[in-house]
C-alpha cells in the first residue's frame, strides 16, 4: 500500500503522541510567541488547525476565556492527548483538517503553531481558511522555514550526499507572495532557535518523537553507527558541537 504524504505524516504523530510533550520544547516556545502577536486581537470564535496534544490550546484558552474555540488536528491519537489535557474546557476538538466550508464567515480567528510547513498546497489551504473568516478576521500562524535543520543538512550532504526534507519548506518570499493574495496588513517576522545536543542519536530522536520524522528519513537514510560515526565527525569540524538551527517565520493576515 502506498500511502499520501498526509497519511505518513498523520502516522508519524500518531505513533509518538503519548512522548511528544517531552520533546517539543522549540514548538512551545514558539506557542507562546506567537500568542504574544496576536494578544491585541478580540476574538470571539476560534479555529486552531493542527493542535496536536493541545499546548497552544490550552494558552488560547488562558487568552480567550469566553470565546467559542474549535480545534481540530489530523492525529486521533494526538486529539485523545488534547482533550485529557484540556477536559472541561469547553475547547471542542474534532478529527480533520478543518470544519466544512458551510461554516463560510464564521471565525473571528484563524490560527495554528508550527503546522502549515506539512500542508501540501499551503495556498489553496489558505484560500480555503479565508471563506471560514468573518470580515476583519485575522489568521496568524508559523510555519517552520528552509534553514531549519541546515546544520544536519550540511553534514549529510558531506557524508551521504543526502538531505533533509526541511529544505523544502517555503522560503519567506514566497509566504509573503502567497500570504499578501488572500490577506491584507499582512506581516511576517523570522525568529531562529537553537538547541545544542549532546550527541547526534539525542537529535535524531527529538526529531523522531517530535512528529518530524520525515524531515531525515524522506530520502532512506539508513543511519548505520558507521554513517553516526562519520556525521558527528562533520560536526565536530563545521560547528563545533551537535546543534540544530529552527527557522520559524510568524505570519499574520488580515481578511478585508
């Protein structure tokens, strides 16, 4: 059975639900950021796309104590997380991408942390979440950038000839192109975090447990100690230690 990108990465959350709030520290820090450049924005019905185990959820909730939050995610696994985190909430959780498009004009707010780098047509998705807002509405979201994760693959490329898949994300030019189509003010503001490891195999599993699993194993690297040995080496001499850049850009748009 060959599956669609959606479905392997819906697996790979979902294998890994019950550990990824150990190892998802970027991806908190960012939930709070990101709320910090929406906190001027009234809201009185909120969809959040890709909640996963609910962390931005639960600081939305805080934020807007009396608005109607929707949250929905592709993972039932990562839902069945969120909603024992999040029990008597009044969050409602649902299994998808997002509510049908008869909900046109509902929302006041449109938001999602450190999801939209795995939709495959980013466009068109954000075309989609445009109908779903009111007038006014706002959307603001971040979005993994192509600089996450140079470091390994600088040293993949010396070593394998091999990449990670993270080079692929969308570059900012071309969020502003397609961001600036459906929404008006819009703004984008890069941020980078580093985190240092004390050793390839603990990178390698935060990416792993993290959801990411793609983002190394898009092309069959098969990490033979030989292979470890020899990454850590061009480690060693381009930086220094085991380190992993994230490139997070934080996007906000306004609907007219």
């Amino acid at each position: 059975m060959v599956m669609n990108n959606k479905e392997i990465i819906r697996r790979n959350f979902s294998r890994h639900a019950y550990s990824y709030d150990y190892y998802c520290g970027v991806q908190r820090k960012v939930a709070h950021k990101l709320l910090e450049r929406i906190n001027g924005k009234r809201a009185c019905r909120i969809l959040e796309i890709g909640c996963g185990t609910g962390n931005y959820t639960a600081l939305l909730r805080r934020r807007y104590k009396e608005a109607r939050l929707e949250a929905v995610d592709i993972s039932e696994k990562m839902i069945e997380v969120a909603k024992k985190k999040l029990k008597k909430s009044g969050v409602r959780f649902s299994i998808g991408d997002a509510p049908a498009l008869s909900n046109s004009n509902s929302f006041d707010l449109i938001t999602s942390n450190a999801c939209f780098q795995w939709l495959a047509d980013l466009e068109g998705s954000l075309t989609k979440y445009k109908k779903l807002l009111k007038r006014k509405g706002a959307i603001a979201f971040t979005v993994f950038g192509p600089l996450t994760f140079h470091e390994l693959n600088i040293a993949l490329r010396d070593v394998c000839a091999n990449s990670v898949a993270a080079e692929r994300f969308m570059s900012l030019l071309k969020l502003k192109e397609i961001l600036g189509k459906n929404f008006k003010k819009i703004s984008i503001v890069e941020k980078k975090y580093r985190e240092n490891y004390r050793s390839l195999t603990e990178l390698l599993f935060k990416i792993k447990y993290s959801g990411i699993r793609g983002s190394v194993a898009q092309n069959n690297i098969i990490f033979t100690r030989k292979i470890l040995r020899r990454l850590e080496n061009t480690y060693g001499q381009r930086f220094g230690a085991i380190r992993a850049t994230y490139q997070v850009f934080f996007c906000v748009g306004f609907k007219p």
